[in-house]
C-alpha cells in the first residue's frame, strides 16, 4: 500500500516532445506528448514514483514550515491518553513508564531516542494488533513484520506475510485499523479490483476518510530527521 500523493494534473500539448514531471507545493502538473500512449504514461509514473514522493514531502516541509520544538507528549495508537515526555540526563535512551503514562528521554539526542522507542513500541504492538484485526473480520495471514519504509504504510506477499510501517502507531486506531484491514482484504484479492474495495468497505465503510487522513496528514519533524 503507497503513499498517497495528490491527483496529478495531466495536460496534453502538441509540442511537446516528452513526458515531463513538476512537483509543485500544492499539485503534482505532468505535460503529455500529443501521441503518447496510456501505458507509456502509467510506465513514466512508476518509475518516477519515489521520486515523486520525496520531492512532495520537500514541498510540503517548506509549505508547513514546522517549528522544530521538542514534543512534551506522544499519542500513540493503542493509548487513552497520551505518553508525558520528560527530558533529563539518564545513562539509558529511555525508560518507559507505562504505570505513570510517562517516558523519560534522555537529553543527548532526544529526537533519535524519541524514533528509536516509537520503532521498539511498533515492533512490540503492531502484530498483535494486526492480529486482533484479523481475528475480527475473519481474514488470516501468515507472518507479520514490522518496518520503516519510506513510500508505503504496508505491504502483503503472495504468501500473505503482512508489512506494516511502525509509524502506525503515531495515527489513531481507527487509521492503523484501515491499513490492517487494506492488507489483510489482500490475502482474499491479490489486487486492487473493485472486488478488493468491496472487502475494505465491508470491514471498514469509512476508508475513504482514512485514506484522506493518511495522505494529508504530516508526519512530525523528529521522524524524519533521523
């Protein structure tokens, strides 16, 4: 499952002599030859793909202009309330403190550290999550793993092992739901048919929403930047 990016504008010129991309801060223009066939097009995008992604998310960076200020607290997936972040010199990364809903960071190289327990967190409650999912709506899987990739929120084999992004666990349950429920509807359709969205929907009637979340939704600058 990919990022998503926004729609991109095409337009057709009759001298132009090839395809070419532009990734503006608030679309994505791409200019077609006058004979240039669909799937010429649909081979130009893939393979422009990732950078396509990247250059968006530059974009969007610059657009958003994030204060790069040290979080107080962490939402995390799975938790009513918030983990309260307490910066301090400690001889560990972190300590979690899930009995006081704290997390005590060392002050060394916070935003590293702050990465490092989100991974850790993922790698712990991601599958079990994952598995909860399907035991709910009655689709299984084979084995699932945890990873940082940087174009998709998850991925599924034709062996149905499930990839799921541990940045995850920074959205609200009902958007990690939505990505479970994307990749576990394809171990029934290895596919995007409409015979697939028809699955999504049936476990999850308001991914369409989720989706626009997940696209619109800027990832904190700690995330990144390490």
């Amino acid at each position: 499952m990919t990022q998503n990016l926004p729609k991109i504008q095409m337009t057709h010129h009759a001298r132009a002599t090839r395809l070419r991309l532009r990734v503006e801060p608030t679309q994505i223009r791409l200019t077609v030859p006058k004979y240039c066939t669909k799937h010429q097009i649909q081979e130009f995008l893939k393979q422009s793909e990732q950078w396509m992604i990247e250059t968006w998310q530059k974009q969007q960076e610059k657009v958003v202009q994030i204060e790069r200020i040290l979080p107080t607290e962490l939402k995390l997936f799975n938790l009513e309330q918030p983990l309260q972040i307490v910066y301090k010199t400690q001889k560990n990364s972190y300590i979690f403190d899930g009995q006081n809903h704290q997390l005590l960071m060392s002050d060394r190289q916070p935003e590293q550290y702050l990465k490092a327990f989100t991974i850790a967190y993922a790698k712990h409650h991601l599958p079990i999550f994952l598995k909860q999912v399907s035991n709910e709506i009655g689709l299984k899987f084979a084995e699932c793993v945890v990873r940082q990739p940087k174009t998709r929120w998850g991925s599924c084999t034709s062996k149905h092992d499930i990839m799921l992004n541990s940045a995850l666990v920074l959205f609200p349950e009902t958007i990690s739901r939505y990505v479970a429920v994307h990749e576990l509807a394809h171990t029934r359709h290895f596919d995007h048919s409409p015979y697939f969205w028809a699955e999504v929907e049936k476990h999850d009637c308001n991914y369409k929403n989720h989706q626009r979340i997940l696209k619109t939704t800027t990832m904190p600058y700690w995330w990144n930047s390490v």
